[in-house]
C-alpha cells in the first residue's frame, strides 16, 4: 500500500483492529500485519476460485462432447494458489520452515500430516 491512509482504511475494514491499535503500531509492524491481511484473503479468494472450478468441470465433464477429455478444476483456474514470499524475494517453504521450527524447539513432527505442506 502507498499511503498509510489507505491501509490504515484497509485494516479496519478487514481486522477487528481499532484505529488507536493500527496508530500504535510500527512501521515495520503496519507493513507485516497489512501484507499478512492481504495474503489470507488472497487465499481465501483462490479457495472460492478452486470450488468454482470443482463445479464447472463437473458440469463440463456431464455434458456430451466428442473426445474423451476430462476436465479438471486446474483447466478453470487463472493462477497458482498464492505463496509466501520471504525476504529476497524467493517462495517461502512451508514445510521446511516449519522442520526448522520443530527442530528448534526440538519437536518431533508427523510425517504422514505434514507430507502435503
């Protein structure tokens, strides 16, 4: 966001934040919480996609065509499910950031839960 006016607008709008809660934050803390807001709803946005996709190739796949090609709600999506994106500009990964944390705090994970990360 360019002007802190409308990311102030935008947290109040998108968190149960109040304006003297958004005022008191840092710099630094303002751009983490509205980067942080704009990445879940980026998700949430790309999940409704994904299940608007599931529908249509179900419905495209019922309809009767020549060809046996089968539909899948990829071929309906415009882009890739939103990433994190760390300090120098490369895709964050989940998993082995969360094995990082793991080990630091000397957990033991579930393999079979985490293999989908």
């Amino acid at each position: 966001m360019k002007d802190s006016g409308y990311g102030v607008v935008y947290l109040l709008r998108k968190t149960s934040m109040t304006l003297a809660e958004i005022r008191s934050l840092s710099p630094p803390q303002f751009r983490e919480i509205i980067e942080e807001v704009y990445f879940q709803e980026a998700v949430a946005e790309h999940k409704t996609a994904y299940y608007l996709a599931n529908i249509l190739a179900a419905i495209t796949n019922t309809v009767p065509r020549k060809g046996n090609r089968t539909y899948k709600a990829a071929d309906f999506l415009a882009g890739k499910e939103p990433r994190r994106v760390g300090d120098k500009g490369a895709s964050v990964n989940v998993r082995e950031e969360l094995e990082a944390l793991a080990k630091k705090f000397n957990i033991r994970l579930p393999a079979k839960e985490i293999k989908d990360l």
